[in-house]
C-alpha cells in the first residue's frame, strides 16, 4: 500500500510540473491540453482536472482515475482496514479522460500521454495532412511521417481508438487528430511531453519551408537509419 501511495504522490507532483511545461513551450491556451501518467503496475493513472487554469495547479489537485476514467478518491489498506483519501470531490478529470485511458489500456508499453492544442500542429490536424519526414529530427524523434487520426468526438472511447489504430502502424509517439490536435505518447509523462514539443516544433519548420518551396524528401533508409542511431545509441 505504501509503494502504491508512494507512486501517486511522485506522480501527481510530476504531472503537475509537466504542464507547466505545456505553457512554457506555448502549446496550450486557457485550460485545454493535459497530460496524464500511468501508475506502474497498477490500473491506474494521473490526469489533469478539467477546467482548472494552469496557474492554478497543483499535485494535490491532479484526479486519481482507473483505466476507464472513472475516478478513485480512496485506496483500502488490506492490512489494517485503514483508507486513505486524496481526491477533491469538487473536481472532474479533464474531458479528455476516456482517449488517455483507452491508450493505457490498449498500449501497455505506454506510460504517459499528453494532448495539446499547439497552433501549426494543429493546423495541420484541421487539413487532415500528415507532417511529411523532411529533418533529419523527424528522422530521430518521429522515425518518418507524423500521421493524421480519424476525425472523432470527445465522451467516449472514439478519439482513443483513433489514437492506437493510427500509432500501431507507425514509429511516430505523435498523432494528428483530424479536426483536432496532437496527441502524444511516451514510455512516461515527460517523454510524451518532450515528443509534443517536438512535434510543434517540426510543425512550424516544415510550414515555414513550405512557404518557400516544395521540401526536400529524405531517403527512407536514411531515415531509418536516423531513427535506429537515435533511439539506440545517441545520448546513452
């Protein structure tokens, strides 16, 4: 019991401090975007309450929910009977709760997810336009093309399905949700948070030079080649 409180209060303070990165690399407005985080070895994940401005984070107001979005306020100790309570009642997960949670259930390997609205990758989501590979840092973060999702509404497990059937043929941890915006994943929240920035990043740049002429394309085996240094030797 101990190790699992122990997990949730590191991972409320750290989904709470990664969405400050979220306004510090300007990929969000007013309270939209979240970033979510799953309990290792348990069910469980941690997710930003909805409707509440960034400034006003903090751990103890990050929602506790099972992997179908419904929130869990307390834990039972089997031990002595004891039940320990963190949640505000007061508070709601942020709308964006059943995709995260379909993501942990179907993707095992993931441990964080981040949603944001950045403005030139959400461009691209509104043209329904993949985000062709043409930097070599596509080449190292994405492994190729950054794809579109299906067009889908938030309430229930639609945008999640989107998400995994679209990442399963990909390398890429991003994913244009048409109409929508960019979702993200990682092995942890910061992981999924970093390939948001990137993916931002990417979105401008390949805009930009767009507006000068047509990119030039990179070899698929050299972007292959870019994708297997960086992933396996690069920085270790």
């Amino acid at each position: 019991m101990s190790t699992l409180l122990d997990s949730i209060a590191r991972l409320r303070s750290e989904v709470c401090s990664l969405h400050a990165e979220l306004t510090r690399y300007q990929l969000v407005v007013w309270t939209a975007g979240n970033v979510s985080a799953r309990v290792p070895g348990y069910d469980l994940m941690v997710i930003k309450p909805s409707g509440v401005s960034y400034d006003e984070l903090t751990p103890e107001l990050m929602v506790v929910t099972d992997l179908f979005g419904a929130p869990v306020s307390s834990l039972s100790s089997g031990a002595d009977g004891a039940t320990v309570e963190w949640a505000n009642p007061d508070l709601t997960p942020s709308s964006d709760t059943a995709a995260h949670a379909y993501v942990y259930r179907h993707m095992p390997d993931v441990g964080g997810v981040v949603h944001t609205h950045s403005t030139y990758a959400t461009a691209w989501a509104a043209r329904g336009e993949p985000i062709p590979c043409v930097l070599t840092m596509m080449g190292d973060e994405f492994g190729g093309t950054i794809p579109v999702g299906p067009f889908a509404l938030i309430g229930d497990d639609s945008i999640g399905r989107g998400i995994v059937d679209t990442l399963a043929q990909s390398t890429s941890p991003a994913v244009l949700m048409q109409n929508h915006g960019p979702f993200t994943v990682g092995k942890d929240a910061r992981s999924a948070v970093k390939a948001a920035v990137m993916c931002e990043e990417v979105a401008r740049t390949v805009h930009i030079s767009r507006q000068l002429g047509e990119p030039l394309p990179i070899d698929a085996a050299q972007i292959d080649s870019l994708y297997a240094r960086y992933q396996n030797v690069y920085g270790r």
